[in-house]
C-alpha cells in the first residue's frame, strides 16, 4: 500500500494505492475490502484510519464541465419559457382572449 499522512487527521492517511506481490502475505484482508459507491458528480479517495485499522472511502465534488453547466442552464431557461407561456395563456384568458 502506498499511503500519505494526513496532517490534519494524525490517525487517518489517504491511500494512493494498493498491490501485492504474488504470495507475498498481506496484513490486510482483501475480501473485506471496501467498495466505492457511484455518486454522481462526486468522486473518492481511499483512506486508512490507523486507530480503527479499517479503510474507507471519502466522496469529493467533482468540478462540472462546460458542457454540464451549459446543460442545466438550458433546462432552466425551457422551465422559465414554459411558466412564462403558461403566464401569458392565464393572462389571455382573464382578459377573455383566445
């Protein structure tokens, strides 16, 4: 395992990553290894609390590209359009239009 210490947290370090080699025993056990969740717009980053000896993951936002910001911006304008329209038809129809 390749890991960081965490200056903030002295108990707890980011792991980079993890390897065996063949036959090599590993301390840790490998069928009880976490599995990260897929959180949309959020990605994770391993760690190890040396206290409890157990890994965990910690969920990061992910910037929005371009693209997404684009995106939900546009779909805010189709909603704002929609009440606007659905504003003016009420309208009409107090004043008696068709």
């Amino acid at each position: 395992m390749i890991i960081i210490e965490n200056n903030d947290e002295k108990t707890k370090v980011k792991v980079l990553s993890v390897f065996s080699f063949g036959e090599i025993p590993v301390e840790y056990d490998m069928s009880t290894f976490p599995q990260p969740e897929n959180i949309k717009g959020k990605t994770y980053e391993l760690y190890y609390d040396k206290e409890t000896k157990k890994l965990y993951y910690k969920y990061i936002d992910v910037p929005k590209t371009d693209i997404e910001t684009l995106q939900e911006e546009n779909e805010k304008l189709k909603i704002a359009l929609t009440d606007q329209d659905e504003n003016i038809m009420l309208i009409m129809l107090e004043m008696g239009g068709n």
